[in-house]
C-alpha cells in the first residue's frame, strides 16, 4: 500500500463501488500488485448509492483512472457509458470502468476471467459439451463468453428461475451461434445432462459460505473424465468441488476466476502485465487458506 506521503496530485486513483462494499477485498489485491510494480496508483473502496454522480465525478476528475462495478450497479452503470463492447451490451451488465480522458469506456471481466481460469488449468471446451448450473448475472457473464469464443458441443443451462432461463436462453440464441438447451433445474434434468455434461460450471451460491455442507450436485451423478468448475471461492474448496475430487475429476475452484477478473481489472487500469501471484496469495491470505 502507498504511504500517505507518497501519494501526490500525479497519483491515480481506482476505486471499487457497491452498496454494501466494505467486505470487498479488491483494495488489498490491487493495492498490493500496485506496490509490487511500484506503480503511482492507489485503490479505495467506496460506498455509493447514487451511480450517476458517482460516474460523473469520475469523469470530472482527471486522476480518477478505473473503477469496478459490483453489486447493485452492475447494469445501471451501463446508461452512463460512452462505450461499451456489444458482448457486454448483450450480456446486460459491467464490472469496469476506464476514464479515457473524461470518455467512460465500460467492459466486463467476469466472463473472461472465467474462460482464463479454464485455459489456466488446461481445460479446452472446444467440442465439448458444457452444462451449466444456474442463468443469473454471473452465468450470463460466463455463457456469452464461452458461446462466443469456444466451438462448444453443446450448452446446457439448468435453473429454477424460469424467467431468467428462458431470457439468458432467447439472448444466446439471438447472438452465439452455440447450440444451446435449458430447462428447470430438478433432479431428473440433472441426472439426465450430467450423463452428457463433459464440463460443469456452476454459477448459484449453493455451498457458499455460511452454508459450506450443500451441494447442487450429488456425487453419484459424477463419472470420470468430467471436469467440475465452481465459481463460488468461500469457502476455497467446496463440498461440491471436494465431492468431485474424491471421484477423481479435476476441479477448478471459484479462486481463479475471481483472480482472473481482478487481474483482467488491474491489466486494463494500468496497462501493465499484473503480477497475478501477488494478487492470489493476498486473496487466499485474506481468505484464511
């Protein structure tokens, strides 16, 4: 972290805003690869409630070089944008924000850093056949990423929400080229596309903290050479993703996409390489691991 002393009007300054958001643990990674890369950067977090004001000062301030987007102004801050990449249009939601000289350029680092985490672990889901376990902001993120840049076999959603499947359903098919099937989340659709499924991805908070015992999916259902992505990272290794492993299927936790996407963030504020290893061991620190 920057001392107060050697912060200056030269500095710039990134910020993560949300409601609530002083959980977010983006300061310590990006404050830390920051200081690692000696950069004149700093990285604060910020409640805010008015996302219109809070784009304008951005835009007003000349130092004020990027901002993450979480939760709940992942879609409102798209109406202050002066560019945003039709994927993200198509996806409905952004994570970041770049100040080109007073120019709002917004974009969305979820989804790729999904996709680098697959790559990381030497995953390649060209040709395969991708399930997919829930259709909110995440998983949209996700899919339109995927579609897009992998000639997947198939992709198959599953959820509960019925609304949110049949949209994030009509929007893959209106813009991807993928085959894409959905249907509602029970356990016989499970059973039934878990015998396809060559790669899993889940996207809803089951088994996340404080609720580590449950699982989505129920070991039985797995079988071998499949490979199981959770996006969810508290608790680092899930139930479902430790239920995988003791099937002996390789397991590619939530930590990595979250790392990804910072260290997409962080690339795009800078316009340097992030050194990801600092960043990862803040996390994990940070996270008890």
């Amino acid at each position: 972290m920057k001392s107060i002393k050697s912060i200056g009007c030269g500095t710039q300054f990134c910020a993560v805003i949300g409601n609530p958001v002083a959980h977010s643990l983006s300061p310590a990674i990006h404050n830390a690869a920051f200081e690692k890369l000696n950069l004149d950067f700093v990285y604060m977090a910020c409640q805010v409630e008015d996302v219109k004001s809070a784009l304008a000062g951005m835009r007003a301030l000349g130092n004020f070089r990027g901002m993450s987007v979480t939760i709940p102004h992942k879609i409102e801050a798209m109406k202050y944008m002066d560019e945003i990449a039709d994927v993200d249009r198509s996806i409905g939601s952004i994570n970041t924000v770049i100040n080109e000289n007073g120019r709002l350029i917004g974009l969305g680092t979820d989804g790729p850093g999904a996709l680098r985490a697959l790559d990381d672990a030497g995953v390649k889901i060209g040709g395969k056949n991708v399930l997919m376990l829930g259709s909110g902001g995440a998983a949209r993120a996700i899919a339109f990423i995927i579609a897009r840049n992998a000639a997947l076999g198939k992709l198959a959603i599953l959820d509960i929400d019925d609304a949110m499947l049949r949209e994030l359903t009509a929007d893959l098919k209106a813009d991807t080229d993928t085959s894409i099937k959905s249907g509602m989340l029970n356990d016989d659709t499970l059973a039934s596309e878990m015998e396809n499924a060559d790669v899993i991805i889940h996207c809803t908070p089951i088994g996340m903290h404080p609720k580590e015992d449950a699982s989505l999916i129920p070991a039985e259902l797995f079988r071998p050479g499949q490979v199981v992505f959770d996006i969810v990272y508290t608790p680092l290794e899930t139930k479902l993703l430790a239920n995988a492993k003791s099937r002996g299927l390789k397991t590619i936790s939530g930590v990595n996409m979250f790392i990804n996407q910072a260290v997409l963030q962080f690339e795009h504020f800078t316009g340097t390489a992030a050194p990801a290893d600092v960043m990862r061991q803040v996390l994990t620190e940070a996270l008890g691991a």
